[in-house]
C-alpha cells in the first residue's frame, strides 16, 4: 500500500512540480529544468543540474572525483602522512617531470606552510621586500592572512604592476624604493624579468640565464628598513611584524638595515642560495648562520630552482621563526 508521502510525490508532477527520487524518505522536488543523479557509492548521490553525463572515480575513504564524461579517470590518491589530506595525480609523474613536480609542491607547501606560521604568530603586518608585481601578496591572501602588507618594489615599471595588484586592498601599502644596509642611489640592473637585481650576474649566473646578457641599468633609491619601520607599523596594535626578502642576492643587505629592530620580527623568510647566480651574494650558509644569530631558527626549506643539467637546487626559500614567538611551538 502506498504511503501519504508517496501519493503526494505521485501528484506533484501534475501540476508543473518535477520530483527525482533519491531513496526512502528523500525526494528532490523542483519547478524548471533537468536534474540528474550520480550515485557515488557509500549510500551517497550526485545531483546535478542538466541531463550531462558524469563519471565518479572512487579516491579514498568517503572521497570521491566527478568528473565531466561516461569515463572513469585513471586517478590516484595518495594519502599525505596522517594529515588527512591526500594528493591527486591523474598521471604518474614521469622521471622527466619530476624537478617540475617537486617544485610546484614546494611552491605550494611553503606557501601554506607562512600561512599557517603567521597564524600561529599572531603576524599582523608582512613587511614584503622585493614585491615585484605583487605575487607574494596575493597569495598571502588566497590563503587567508588578513592582516596588513607593506611591500617595497624599486622598479619604476615594476612598481606600477604593484600598484594594480594592491590598489583595492585598503590594508596593503606599497613603496617604490629598495632596501639596504644604507642609504644611497645606486643602479640596479632590470629587464631580467623577475630577477632585476642591484648585483651583477656570476659566471654561473650567465651560464644558466641568458637574460643576464642583456638589460639596462635603472637608478633606484635605497633606504634602512629600521628608518621605515614607524610609518609601516602606524595603525597597527600591539605590531608582531614578519619579514620576507626576495631581492636577488641583496638578502643580507637588507637585513643589516634593520640593526637592533631586526628583534621586533617573529619570523622570517629569505631566498638565500645553494649556487650562487649574483657577483657577491652570500653563499646559504653564511645567510642561515647570520639568521640563526639574530634569534631566528629553521622552520622550512623549499627549493625554488634547480639546476636543469644536474638538478642542484639553486635556491631556496628559507622561512624561520624565533622560537619564543608563539607558545605553541610555531612551525
């Protein structure tokens, strides 16, 4: 015998209510359209709008891909420690591939990794030196930091990429001049892409890029990160400032412009070299041991480049933290 509610859903299509059926119980019911099911497995179903077809690939435990098509994808899934998250790869990397596919992890992974270090930090300002167009920036906020960002780009044509990128971001203030152990006016070299710098290229630095052959000089003005710290921080209560550098072998430089204020950073992130591209940049070592000086320890590295011939890694990005910061251990 049929039940009130089943005499009901048998009514419904008579007067203009369309009603899928979904199991005991459960009904979809709706005015215009198409709707189709996708069962997925585990009792559970895909609804979508249309008559498209689907196919659904199991992933894992209660985890499943839909994908557009009647084929399933040949998805594997790869289960990340005990994190709870999982890694998709719709195709084994081949060993040609790989350097690209370590890098792409490491891009993201480092990424994440800040995010979750300013939280933990309690960061409520990045001061960004080397901005350039505004990527950093931009993916300080993709993954949710919403606290201010101070950037600094010294060149001109860069600078107004960065202007765009922070131009509706009431909280994002950006400079047009670089940072540096001094005050000064000094030539920087650009049209290098991403990788203008104030120093001149290595032997290996022409050997792997041939940009470095190339470019044109620019002069820029250089001024001490502790000169502009007040102005930046203006606004912000109780600062817990975070540095990131990214200045193409002019890390340090930009360091020991902060002198004693360098104390006031939770952490930090710098590029620092494992092969050396620029003419008097300090070799990684040297770098994470200045670090490490001032207070700061290792919570990551992420390799940035490598070496196309020999897969060295080039350059990493370095991020650290003061371990006092946060008494839950950041990192």
């Amino acid at each position: 015998m049929r039940t009130f509610y089943r005499r009901v859903l048998g009514i419904l299509p008579r007067i203009g209510v369309k009603v899928v059926d979904l199991g005991p119980g459960t009904s979809l019911v709706f005015r215009r359209g198409d709707r189709t099911v996708v069962p997925v497995g585990g009792g559970a179903d895909l609804v979508t709008r249309g008559k498209g077809r689907y196919a659904v690939t199991d992933v894992g435990v209660d985890t499943w891909l839909v994908a557009r098509g009647a084929t399933k994808r040949n998805t594997k899934s790869v289960p990340l420690g005990d994190a709870g998250a999982r890694l998709l790869l719709d195709k084994p990397v081949p060993a040609d591939g790989e350097r690209e596919f370590q890098l792409a992890a490491a891009h993201y992974l480092c990424t994440q990794h800040v995010a979750a270090l300013l939280e933990l930090n309690r960061v409520n300002c990045v001061f960004d030196v080397g901005a350039n167009s505004g990527q950093y920036g931009k993916g300080l906020r993709r993954f949710g930091y919403t606290g201010r960002i101070v950037s600094f780009e010294p060149v001109s044509a860069t600078f107004e990429k960065l202007q765009k990128s922070a131009e509706n971001d009431p909280d994002w203030h950006v400079y047009n001049f670089a940072l540096g152990r001094e005050e000064a006016v000094q030539s920087i070299y650009v049209d290098w892409k991403s990788m203008n710098s104030l120093l001149p290229p290595s032997e290996y630095g022409k050997e792997r890029y041939r940009r470095f052959a190339k470019g044109r000089t620019e002069e820029i003005e250089i001024r001490r990160l502790d000169d502009v710290m007040q102005k930046a921080l203006e606004g912000v209560e109780d600062p817990r400032p975070y540095l990131k550098m990214d200045t193409q072998g002019f890390d340090m430089e930009v360091f020991a412009g902060a002198g004693e204020r360098i104390s006031e950073f939770v952490g930090m992130q710098s590029e620092v070299a494992a092969l050396r591209l620029y003419e008097g940049s300090p070799a990684m070592g040297e770098a994470v041991a200045a670090y490490e000086a001032a207070g700061f320890g290792v919570t990551g590295m992420y390799p940035v480049t490598r070496d196309p011939a020999t897969g060295r890694v080039v350059e990493f990005d370095c991020v650290m933290v003061r371990p006092e910061a946060s008494g839950s251990g950041a990192g």
